[in-house]
C-alpha cells in the first residue's frame, strides 16, 4: 500500500479540475466581478477546517473513552490536515481581501479569531511535538483537542455576535442559502473536490503515524543494555 | 469532605511559598507595571490617545503577566512532589484545583496592584467603573483556571513555561473582550450582561475543562 | 482469602517503556504481605522504574499491577518542597493525611531534626534531607514502603533509622521493598534479595 | 586566547540547549505575536490608531518578552554547574559574556521573526526603516546584556531580594526610546545619530557592568 | 621547598558562615601532596561545606586557605546539563579544559558508558549520572580531587570506579579528599581518616 493510494489521488485530480472549471463557468459576481472566483476556493477551504477541527474532537472524546492509539492517530492527522486548510484559508483570504477591503488584513472579528484558531491548533501540534512518551501525549493532546475546539464555534459565529466586514453567512444558514443557485452548484462542486484532497491527505498522515508507530512497537533494545562495567585500564593497579 | 481539606492545605502551601518568595507579587507586579510605563515612552505621549487606549492596555498587561503569574516556577511541582501528592491520596482535581484557587488569588492582588499603576499613568475615563468589582474575579478564576491547565498540559516539557501560555493565551481572549467591553458598554449606558456572561461561560468551561480533564493528565514518569 | 494472605503486590508479564525505551520486559513479582524484599540490579536496570510501578506511578504498556495500599514512595531525590521548613513539609504531609500537626513534629523528632524543623529544606544538608523524607513514614504509616537507596547520606548516628522504619511497617504488618548496590546490607535487612536482570526480576540472590 | 575559547564554548551549548527546548524562539515568538494580535483587540481596532501605535508596540513587546528570553529557564545554571565552570578555569566575566552573546543572538532572531508580524498586523508607515538594520543589533545587545546581568543579579542574590531583575529593566527605558525614536527622527529628515549613540552608551554601560560586577556576583554557596 | 613537598591544601583557623548560620569554626587542615584524606562526620557537620572551602568556591569569613590546582569536585548532585546527552556534557568540559573532543568519549568509555553516551543527562539513571560525572575526572587531570559520597549508586560492577579514579590522581602526584559515611569504605580507600566536630577537624580516627 502506498502512502497516498492508488486510486483516490486521481480522483482527487480530476474532481479538482471539474471544480475549478465549474467555478470558471459559473456566472460572475454583479459587484465583485470575477474576483468572485476566489470564493471557490476560499469556502471550502475554510469549511474542511472545521471538518478537521470537528474530527480532532470527535477523536479526542474517543479516546477519552476507549483509549485506542488509532484514536489518536486519527486526532493528530485530522488537527495537521485542519492547520494546512486554516493556512489556506487566510492566505486565499487575504488574497482576495486585498483588491476588495484594500487591505491584506483588517480587524474584522472573523478575522482574528480565525487566526488565534490557528495559533491554538498550532499549539496543540507543538505540544504533541514537545511530548515523547506516546501514552502521556495521547492523554495530553486528548484534553486539549477537546478544550480548543471551543474555538471553531467562535469563529463561525463571530460574524454574527460583531457586526461586521466579513460576509456572514450565506450557504450555512437555516432557510435557503442567499445565493445564486449556479454559484451554489459550482461552489458544491469544489466543496466535494477539496473534500476528497482532505480525505487523501487525512489517509496519507494516518497511514504515515500508523507506520511510526509500528516502528516504534518493533522491541528496541533494553535501555539497562547501554551500561556496561567499567573499563578500568591504563593506570597500574599496584595496591 | 477530606477532598475540601486536602485542597485547603494545598492552596495554603502555594500561597506560603509565595509569601517566601513573593515571585508572583514582588517580581511579576513591577514588571507588569514597567510595561505599562514603556507603552507611553514608545508610542508617544500624547494624552487624549493614551487615555484611550489606557483600559486596553491594562488588560492586555494583565493577561500576559497574568499568565506568568499562574505559571511561576514555585508553581511547578518536581516529580517527587506529585508522586507524594498522588500517594497521599490527592485527587489529580483536588491538586489542580488547589493551585488554580491559589493562583487565582494572587492574580485578583496583581489586578489590584495595577489599577492605581494605570489610573495614574493613562488617567482613564472613569466611567463604569463598579463594574470592575465584578469584572476582576471574573477574570483572575478564568485566568487562574486557564493558567494551571496550561501549566498541567505542559508539565515536564522542555519549554514549559512559553508553551503553556501559547496553548491556552488564544483561549483567554472572550476574557480580554469582555474585561474591555463591560465597563465601556456600561459606560454608553448599555447592558454589559452579555459580555459578564461571556466571561462566565468562560470560566465554565475551564472549570469543567478542569475536572473533566485533570484525571488524564495526571502523569509522573 | 484471608487478608494476611494475599499478596502486598502482584506484578505479573509486565512491560513498561520510559520516553519509548523499554526498560522492563515481561516482570513477574510478588510481595507478600509482612515481607521485607531485596532488589539489586546494575545501573539503569530498571530498579527505580520498578518501584515507581508498584506504587502505580508508571502505567505499564502490557500487563497487570495489583497493589494493596497505601504505599509510600522514598525516592532517590527528597519529596521535600525547597522553600517550607522542615516542619511545614511534614506538617503539610500529614494535612493531607488528614493527621494531627504533632504527629508531623514527632515524627521530626524521631529522626533527630527537632532542633532543626524551622530550619528551610533547601538549607539543610543532603543527609537532613534524607532524614525528613524519612520521617514521612511515621506520618503517612503505609502498608507498602518503598525504599530508593534511602541508606545513602544517613550518617553513623542515624544508620540504624532504617532497620527502624522497616520495623515500623512490618510491626503493622505491612511489607516493603529496599533497593540498594550494598548486597551486605540488603541481605542484612531483609528477607529475600531478588536482582533485576535484563528487565525482569531473576532468580533470587544468595548473598 | 584560552578566555575566548571557552566564550565560544558556552555560548554555543547555550544555543545547542536552545535548539534542543525551542524555548526562546519556537515558544516565546509565538506568544510575542499573540500579543501583538490582543493589543488591537483590547484598544479598538481603529486602523489609523493602530498605525501610528504599531511601531510603538513591537519595541515594547521586543522588550518585555525579549527580557523573557534573556531569563528563560534553560538559562539557569546549577550551583553545580557554576561550580564546575569557575573549577574549569572559567572566568564569571567569560561565563556571563558567553551567556549574553548567547541571549544576543537569540533576541536578533526573535526580533526579526516579529517584524513580518507587525508589518502584517500593524502595516505601519515605512519611513526610516533602513536604520532598523542598526537599531535591531543594538538592541538585541543591549537587551542581551541587561537580561544576563539580571539573571545573575536574581542567582546571586537568591534569598535577600527577588528585585534583581526588576531593578535592570530601567536601564532599559533608554533603549525603548532609541528604538522608537531613531526611525522615526529619520523620516522627519532628522539625524538620528543623537539616538544612536543614546543606545550605544546604554549597551557600553551594560558591558562595563558586566565586566565589573561579574566577579562580584558568583556565589556557589 | 620542593613542590612534592608543599602540602596541596592548606588551611588554618578557617571560619565559615553559610547564609549567616556558623558551619565551620577555626578548622585547621592540611592535605599533603599524593595523599588520600578520608573524612566522616555526622550530618549537617559541614563535611560539604569543606569541601567547597578546598575547591575555593566558598570564602570563609576568617582563616587562611592556601591551595594548589587544578581541583575537581564531584559534589552529591551531579554537575550535569539535563538537555545535554552525556557526550556533549563531557565534550563541553573538554573544551573549555582545552582538550580533545576524543578524551571526552575515552572518558565515558571508562566508566561503561559508551552505549549510553548519546542519551540526554536526563534520561538516565541516578547510577548513570554519578558515573558520567566521575568520568570528568579523566578529561580535566585534578592535582586535588574532592570526592563528596560519590560512590553511592554505584552497581557492584562500577564500585571499582571510585579506587581507580584515587589511582590515576595519586599516579600523577596529585591527592584527594573522599567524603563519605561508610567507615570500612573510607578506611578501605584512604590512607588517613579525620572527623569533623563542632565545626573543626578532630583527631584522626581508627576504624
Ligand atoms: C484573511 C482573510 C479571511 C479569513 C481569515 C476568512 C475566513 C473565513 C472563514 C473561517 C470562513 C468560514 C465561515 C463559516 O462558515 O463559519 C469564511 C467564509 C467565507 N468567507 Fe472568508 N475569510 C477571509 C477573507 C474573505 C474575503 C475577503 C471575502 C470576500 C469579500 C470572504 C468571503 C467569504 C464567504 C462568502 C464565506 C462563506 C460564508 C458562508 O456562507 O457562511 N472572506 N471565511
Ligand atoms: N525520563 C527517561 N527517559 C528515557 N529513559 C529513561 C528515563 N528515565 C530512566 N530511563 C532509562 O530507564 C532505565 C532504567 O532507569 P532506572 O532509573 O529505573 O534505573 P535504576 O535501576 O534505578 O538505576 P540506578 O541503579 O542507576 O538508580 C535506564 O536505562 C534509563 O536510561
Ligand atoms: N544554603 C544554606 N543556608 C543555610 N545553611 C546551610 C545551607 N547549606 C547548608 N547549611 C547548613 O550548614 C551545615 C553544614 O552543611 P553541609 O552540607 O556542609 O553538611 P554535611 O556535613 O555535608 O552533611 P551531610 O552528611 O548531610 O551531607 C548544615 O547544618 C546545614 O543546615
Ligand atoms: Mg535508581
Ligand atoms: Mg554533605
């Protein structure tokens, strides 16, 4: 078995093909024109985050529960995944925030928050990172992968509890999404693409922890093995 | 019953090491009120500015130093010391919540040591002020309990006393929103119930985060 | 079963990994109740990680620890915090035990420091040191004593302070462990000397 | 030339434990960025206010957590280990002068790591810049200097006054104000060299105490 | 005078104060060249406060001290870097020796600890770190050794250790002082045993 699989990265291509030209078909935005586009890329990228985050606590609780490594692993690759996407997220953001706000960065609530979003899962890596001992870092990183997801409701509803430049929410929202129904579809379209990329990336980590774990199972050698008597020579031992 | 006892004495302990020490109120209070002396010195000293942003800045102060505070080293027990603790029969929660009640405590008298710094440095608009009384508990025992999980997340790590702020700062901040937006909602003449309630949740949560969490982090190896 | 029967501890197939390094493998022991064990063992052969499994510290990765309490723990470094005197440390000790203050001072009294129990731990001597976290025992009385090379630092005076505290538990009719590199003084002050070999507990040791 | 050596010889375990606990750069960058990320959130997030106050603010953190860097913990030596150096024939000035070049670097590090950060967050007017190419070493120097004289001020003293440290952080004031106003003198088509020299007096000071109360505060009792 | 003769440490109605407490009151003390000194006294007596009086680490308040280096002392706490693997502990203190990187690892190699010697200070055992602090002993080449109690947790294997360490000082004229509460250790090492009383160094002591 490779890292990756065989079959799901070609399908992750070309779903992601089909995506960007559905958002390329897709009719332009009345105000934005077509920097519109980026919003394709952009959402998605944003909502696979929160699907990282959501299975790092899902994972976390689990192990809380019946302690299984795989648990574990699955916390850690689902947090790792989620941070490339947050990253993502922000760049596309700001690349986007740039010709429409006039700025790379404003001081837009969803903004922020969805930066300290990434500072606590970045901090959870760096704890898990700190620890070496796998049992105290699965204990460890369960307890704060359910403390920081306290963080993913915030910044979904900081748009609502701040007023405030950032699009509130559109398609994620009770009643019908206020949005053309096209653009719905293409948007659909690359929410379905980027979620197969996350699946492969998800897979390729897991597999890759499963591995260093099992290479770690594999019995090293005892640790009292490394001392030896001493080798007292050199020095004429006449009493 | 033994569990309130046991956490007595051993907020006692912390609150004597301290009087012995005085790290969290001789060293980490002058610091904290240098820093509010240099902001003035580097952004410039214009008054109607300063007074502005006077508020803020102390909160700002007060998390940071806050969390320093709660992670002082006469706050970190040596391996030794948990075993005695554990073999005591010490409840993983009674521990931590003996600290956090300790640290929380010391950090209401760091908040009140700093007010007169920032009243008579930035000379603040006064407005809303009695709601400090309500505002300062609330954020020392959000902080407190913030502050002992980081410290217990990051126990025995290598970079321990930076990585614990780093983990847990982010999840201070409806903490700082609330401290700065009572009082100035207050002082506009609206409710600030809903930010006291966003820092009580706050607060909530790390307790529960506490006694959900503290039995598995529990670790002497 | 009666309870003078069953065992103090029970280890059996034991594995423990320390920071991934595997340092116990496969470790069956039994220490019966009123029984003072010896465990030798070379350096970093695991003695000090075994007792921290006994008194359920370190979790194994495989296999099952049963412990009867509750235990008390003399590791190679003092439990002592560094800034409370003497008596506060014990004092603190037996608050959690939810003993008397006198029983704290007493116990300082025993083991000769009465003069100096206002004295800070961490301006004492290495073997004060020693004597205070000794003194834990008469305040925590525990059924299972674990000894960590406790005898090193305790000067002439103070040597027999150990056959003292073994005493003590055995008396109540618990057993304890002492680990040292002196084989004539563990085979002295115990029952039966075990040695540690390639992370499990080998065949007993006559010394 | 021995004294040189055994400089480069401690100067570099101090990097090697660094490189090995991340403490000063993996960990307190973060935190310095977090709170250059609160500031706003505390004062209002007024963009021209911000802009002004940017600069201000990356000097007072630089400061404040470039201080924390300077004490961090791996920075701590044992009574056994300062007894160890002086029986190797190490010099206290060496061994300080080792520590602070150490601390130095660091403190360069961290102060660049943060300049994208404020330039993200603050996008604060770029006059004068080129001089920040003279005023960051200086700074880092300085910084590295007055933290290691605190360290062994708080070591040595350890026990009569916890002030040790708090007492260096005034010597610091005069590097703030270089700091800030250096650039800003020079966007103004001022000389900033007043400045300059401001902060290079304040780094001789440093050093002449170094060289002079070194040997003073060893104590390994 | 020649310099075989001249006593490698000399001190006369030494006074020291530690925090303001007396340790030591008008000691007086010589330790000739080549010889190996045993000293014993009771807990707390300041057996390790002289020590550091010898090795120049603590001034006395009065008396005179007169020494001749290079000294080492191992004192009951080894003088380790935690971070540090037990390779760049040693070849740090070959540095700044001046020596070779080389003599650093022959010197772990010694004292049986080649396989360990890329383990952090740390992650060893209480054993492991005395031996790798003795190990410093063959990269800096002490004139005047002071040993204090450093052959507790030593194995039975390494308790040699602590005779051929004596061996390579006395073998380069050099002498040393061994601190220890084991008499028959001490009486088996050294060729003369003093006792520190009330502060002063009392009359030589027959095992
Ligand atoms: C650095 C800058 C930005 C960041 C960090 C950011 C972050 C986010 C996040 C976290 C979401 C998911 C919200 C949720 O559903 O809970 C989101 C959604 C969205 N963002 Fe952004 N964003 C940025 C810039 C922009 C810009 C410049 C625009 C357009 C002008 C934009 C338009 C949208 C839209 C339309 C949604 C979907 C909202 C919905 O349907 O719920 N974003 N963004
Ligand atoms: N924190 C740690 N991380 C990794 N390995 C460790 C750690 N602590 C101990 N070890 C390893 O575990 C092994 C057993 O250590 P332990 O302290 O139990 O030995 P010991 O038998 O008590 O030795 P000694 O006689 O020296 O006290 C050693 O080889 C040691 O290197
Ligand atoms: N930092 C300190 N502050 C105050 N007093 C101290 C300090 N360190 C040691 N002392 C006191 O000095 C005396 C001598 O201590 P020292 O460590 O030299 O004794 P020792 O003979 O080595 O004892 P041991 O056999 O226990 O090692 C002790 O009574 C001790 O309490
Ligand atoms: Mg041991
Ligand atoms: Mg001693």
């Amino acid at each position: 078995m490779t890292l990756f699989g065989r079959r799901l990265p070609i399908v992750a291509a070309v779903l992601l093909a089909v995506g960007l030209a559905a958002g390329l078909a897709a009719p332009p935005d009345r105000i934005q024109g077509n920097l519109q586009r980026l919003m394709y890329v952009h959402v998605p990228a944003a909502w696979l985050a929160y699907l990282g985050f959501v299975i790092t606590f899902g994972a976390s609780v689990a192990w809380w529960w019946r302690r299984k490594p795989g648990h574990d692993r699955l916390a850690a690759a689902a947090a790792e995944v989620g941070v490339f996407f947050t990253g993502l997220a922000i760049v596309l953001g700001s690349v986007w925030g740039k010709p429409v706000w006039g700025v790379w960065w404003t001081w837009d609530p969803r903004l922020v928050t969805t930066a300290l979003m990434f500072f606590v899962y970045l901090g959870y890596l760096a704890l898990r990172r700190a620890t070496l001992d796998p049992q105290v870092r699965a204990r460890r990183a369960a307890v704060f992968g359910v403390v920081a997801f306290v963080q993913v409701p915030i910044v979904h509803m900081s748009v609502l509890w701040w007023r405030s430049l950032h699009q509130p929410p559109t398609v994620l929202r009770p009643g019908d999404p206020t949005i053309d129904h096209s653009m719905l579809a293409a948007l659909l379209m690359n929410l379905l693409a980027f979620t197969v990329v996350f699946t492969v990336f998800l897979r390729a980590r897991m597999r890759l922890a499963a591995a260093h774990d099992e290479a770690d199972a594999t019995p090293g050698p005892l640790a009292g093995d490394a001392v030896s008597a001493p080798r007292l020579e050199g020095v004429t031992r006449d009493g | 019953m033994t569990a309130w006892l046991q956490l007595v004495q051993i907020t006692r302990k912390d609150l004597l090491i301290e009087a012995r020490s005085g790290e969290a109120l001789l060293v980490t209070t002058p610091f904290g009120a240098v820093a509010l002396l240099f902001v003035p010195l580097a952004v410039g000293t214009d008054t109607p500015l300063l007074r502005e942003i006077g508020p803020g800045l102390y909160w700002v102060v007060v998390l940071l130093f806050g969390l320093l505070v709660t992670l002082r080293h006469s706050a970190v027990d040596t391996p030794a010391q948990i075993a005695l603790l554990r073999l005591c029969g010490v409840h993983p929660v009674v521990r931590l919540a003996g600290r956090a009640v300790a640290s929380a405590l010391l950090l209401l008298a760091f908040e009140l040591l700093l007010v007169p710094v920032t009243v008579a440095l930035y000379d603040p608009a006064p407005h809303g002020w009695p709601w400090l009384l309500v505002v300062l508990p609330l954020v020392a025992t959000g902080l407190g309990l913030l502050g002992t999980l980081a410290g217990a997340l990051a126990q025995g790590l290598d970079g321990r006393t930076t990585l614990g702020p780093v983990l847990v700062l982010p999840l201070a901040v409806p903490l700082l929103l609330g401290a700065t937006q009572a009082p100035r909602a207050a002082a506009l003449g609206h409710a600030p119930w809903p930010w006291l309630l966003l820092m009580l949740t706050v607060d909530l949560i790390a307790v529960l985060a506490l006694l959900l969490g503290a039995p598995h982090l529990e670790e002497v190896a | 079963m009666h309870p003078q029967l069953s065992p103090q501890a029970e280890l059996t197939g034991v594995h423990v990994d320390v920071q991934r390094t595997a340092v116990l493998r496969g470790l069956d022991l039994v220490v019966a109740a009123g029984e003072v064990l010896g465990m030798v063992g070379a350096n970093g052969s695991g003695k000090t990680t075994l007792l921290k499994v006994l008194a359920t510290l370190v979790t194994p990765v495989a296999g099952t620890v049963r412990v009867r309490g509750p235990v008390v723990l003399l590791g190679h470094a003092p439990a002592l915090c560094p800034q409370l005197t003497l008596r506060e440390n014990l004092r603190f000790v037996a608050g959690l035990a939810g003993r008397d203050a006198a029983v704290a001072d007493a116990s300082l009294a025993t083991v000769g420091l009465a003069a100096a129990a206002d004295r800070r731990a961490d301006r004492c001597s290495h073997g004060m040191r020693r004597r205070a976290d000794l003194a834990r025992v008469f305040v925590t009385e525990p059924s299972l004593l674990l000894l960590d090379e406790v005898q090193t630092g305790l000067d002439v005076a103070s040597a027999g302070l150990v056959d003292h505290v073994l005493e003590v538990v055995r008396h109540r009719g618990g057993a304890s462990v002492v680990v040292s590199h002196d084989r004539d003084q563990v085979a002295r002050l115990t029952d039966r000397v075990v040695e540690l070999v390639a992370g499990r507990v080998g065949p007993a040791v006559i010394v």
